[in-house]
C-alpha cells in the first residue's frame, strides 16, 4: 500500500499566488505518484482566495481538496493547527500559499521518511547547491540567529529551524499539544519534537524563491521577537 501524504496550505490574502501554488502541487504529487490529501486553511482572507481554491477545485475535480474556512484572523500556526486536526495521511508537510517553496521537492523530503530513516525532515535553505533568491540580509541573520539559540536548547544541529518546509510522521504530529498562532509554531514544534524519545530528525537542501514585501511577504521584526520568546518559553518555561 503506498503512503499517503496530507498537504496543509495555510492561507491569508494569497488570491494572486493560491491557484498557481495548487496547480504545482497536483503537478508535483502527480508526477511522482504521491497520494495526496490537500488541506487549505484559509485564516480569514479579505480578498477571494476562497474563491480562487473553489474555482481550482472545479477545474480540478479528482484532487482530494479540503477547505477549512477559519474566522476570524489568528494567524499561521492557527490554520496549522486546524490543518493537522483534519489530516489523514501517513505524513504532514507544510506548504506555503505562495512561491517561496518548490512543490517539486516533495521526493526530497519524502525520501528519508520513505527509506525509514526519520520521522520528521526539515527542509533547508542553508545546505546544498539549489537556487536561493538573493533578498534581505538581516532575515537571513535573524534566522541563523534563531536556529543557533534553538539548537542550544534542543541540543539539535538544524541549519534552518524557520524553514517553511517540514514533513512529519501524522501521528508523531497530531500527538503534540500546539499552542502559537502566528510564526511562533516553527519553533514550539522543534522545542517539542526535540523531547520526544527515539525521534530521528533529518535535513535536507531545498531550494528557495523567497518574496518581498511588495510581493506579500507578511513575516515582520515582530514576529522575529516572538520567535526568540518562543524558543525560550518552549525549551526552559512550557515543557
């Protein structure tokens, strides 16, 4: 029987992006033969993602689509959570909404889980030789920062905590109580794996087509702040 893989899309204002994005996943699991369940959690949009997820749909009518509508506005890790609640696959991975991560690379994070080595692979923008859109400087250093004081904790050696790309055994995921809303989730749920007894977490390189703000990227300063909270609260004070 083949593994079945459960795609969590979360969705916020992305009615320019969301239709392409679904169109490379289909392509992508199809391709590569991956049964696929995908789940867009839209956290309450103000434009018509909605409707573009509805019209793919119908263009689209044997892909296994479900869409959870969520209001009122709480943030990434919210639609997450309400992704992870409504999977069914043998695996979890993370999509974005947008064209920062490669529907392509599936096999790569795949291939670990597959080959029974690991539980949980992070996907990483920091290893390897694959295309990296040439951005911003301090996002850069904030998330080797990030990942640096995260691996102090975790006593993992990860290059990319934030990475927007992580794949999970469904089990090992829906067992963990997640709690943050926004883009805490990346590391409460490194702090939380971390802990878990036998895990084998693996890494691979992954390529990255980042955006820029123009282009709707919605991580702030802010958030970079609730991030090192996070990684303390997750691994010292909230065990």
């Amino acid at each position: 029987m083949k593994p079945t893989l459960s795609i969590i899309i979360p969705a916020y204002n992305e009615a320019r992006t969301i239709g392409e994005v679904l169109d490379k996943v289909l392509k992508s699991t199809t391709l590569n033969k991956i049964e696929t369940q995908i789940i867009v959690v839209d956290d309450a949009s103000k434009d018509e993602t909605l409707d573009h997820v509805a019209d793919w749909h119908k263009r689209n009518p044997e892909a296994q689509l479900v869409t959870i509508a969520s209001q009122p506005n709480r943030g990434k890790g919210f639609a997450i959570r309400k992704g992870i609640e409504a999977a069914e696959g043998d695996y979890i991975l993370i999509q974005d909404a947008d064209h920062e991560y490669d529907p392509r690379e599936y096999p790569k994070l795949l291939a670990p889980v597959l080959d029974g080595m690991a539980n949980v692979v992070y996907g990483s923008r920091f290893v390897g030789g694959n295309p990296h859109r040439i951005l911003f400087f301090w996002h850069s250093i904030g998330n080797k920062f990030l990942t640096t004081v995260s691996n102090m904790f975790t006593n993992l050696n990860l290059t990319d905590m934030e990475s927007g790309y992580k794949l999970f055994k469904r089990e090992i995921l829906q067992s963990i109580p997640l709690k943050e809303n926004r883009f805490g989730f990346e590391p409460e749920v490194t702090a939380k794996i971390s802990r878990i007894k036998d895990i084998r977490i693996y890494e691979v390189g992954i390529s990255y087509y980042g955006r820029t703000y123009a282009e709707g990227k919605k991580i702030n300063w802010q958030d970079g702040f609730r991030a090192i909270w996070c990684v303390l609260k997750y691994n010292l004070w909230s065990k």
